[in-house]
C-alpha cells in the first residue's frame, strides 16, 4: 500500500512539473510576442505565419499516413517525437559553440550556465 500511495504522489508531482512547465512556457512565448510586436514592430500576422509553419508540413504526413490506415494518435506523437529529438540536438549542438563550456553537458554548461 505503501508503494502506491509513494507512486501516486510520484505521479502527481510529475504531473504538477509539467503543468507549471507548460504554464511557464505560455507565459514565456506570451512576453515574447508581445515585446516582438510591441518593440520590434513586427506584424502580429508574421509572427503567426512563423509559429504555425510546422503544421504546413504535419498536415501532410496526417494525411498520407490515415490513408495508409495508421491511426492519427500514433503520427502525432511520432510527429512530437521527432521535434523533441530536433530540439535535443540543437541544444547539444550550441553547446559546442560556447568554448567555455565545451566539455560540460547542456544541463550543466549552456542552459544554466
């Protein structure tokens, strides 16, 4: 019993990380468009046609792959997969622009260093 109440509160506390993750980042990307449009002076319809510009290229896979009769939940997170790991490696590729933290992971050297 024990361990299943130490796995909820595992599990619970996962879940309020990733929300306060994904709130962050709402307010994050929020400040940015606004100091982006405000500051910058940039169209607000640019800005729109930047951040949506990956799903031009989604909506085709989608398609193909529900005509192949693969079940769009799993090309989604295929589809996520693949950013994700992009996004990884672009965070350990900067590290080996930073010289003074070549040698260090991106936890560790570039993204809180």
């Amino acid at each position: 019993m024990c361990i299943m109440k130490t796995n909820q509160s595992l599990l619970y506390a996962a879940w309020k990380k990733l929300i306060v993750a994904y709130v962050l980042s709402f307010a994050i990307s929020f400040i940015a468009g606004t100091l982006l449009v405000k500051i910058g002076h940039i169209k607000p319809e640019s800005l729109y046609e930047i951040s949506t510009k990956r799903l031009s290229y989604a909506l085709p896979v989608f398609d193909m792959g529900s005509r192949h009769g693969i079940d769009i939940g799993i090309l989604l997170f295929i589809w996520n997969a693949i950013g994700a790991l992009i996004t990884l490696s672009f965070i350990y590729t900067a590290t080996l622009f930073d010289q003074h933290h070549i040698g260090l992971s991106p936890q560790g050297g570039y993204m809180f260093g």
